[in-house]
C-alpha cells in the first residue's frame, strides 16, 4: 500500500509483481480535532487500484487531524494504515 497524504489517495498493488489490485475493500475512520472519532468513507479501488480517501462532498475534512485506514484484499489479506489529512 501505497499512500499520499498530499492528495489523500492511497495505491494497492501486489507485493511482489507491482501489478494493481483493483476491488480491494478500503475502510476509513477519522479522529476529529476534539478527539472523537467516525466512520468517514468506504469504497473499492479501482482499475488502477487507487481509491482517493478524502474526498466527501462536505467540508468534513476541515474538522479531521488523522485518518485510519483498512485495507482489505481476498487474495492479498488486510492492512492497517494511519494517514494525515492533507495540508490545505
């Protein structure tokens, strides 16, 4: 796993050949500046095997200082990654 936090998008790809894993579960959570934390997105990759973790259509993001990010992949098994929001 690969990821950006200066876009907020994340790359899944098999460890040994680099090939993309498309359809790969990603699960994220947010810890908000006062501390709480939420459910924030979920989705698949795609093609490419890249899902973009940040973008909601809300300003939900302004209130976020870390993410915590699963991924899960039937044939690859699961990750846990914590990530910063990108810097505004």
């Amino acid at each position: 796993v690969q990821i950006s936090e200066n876009y907020g998008q994340l790359r899944v790809a098999d460890q040994a050949s680099n090939q993309p894993l498309p359809s790969s579960y990603v699960k994220v959570y947010a810890q908000m500046k006062n501390g709480t934390v939420s459910f924030y997105k979920d989705g698949y990759t795609d093609l490419r095997g890249r899902f973009d973790y940040t973008s909601l259509s809300t300003n939900a993001i302004d209130n976020v200082s870390k993410f915590s990010i699963l991924i899960l992949n039937e044939q690859a098994g699961a990750l846990v990654r914590e990530a910063n929001p990108p810097k505004r």
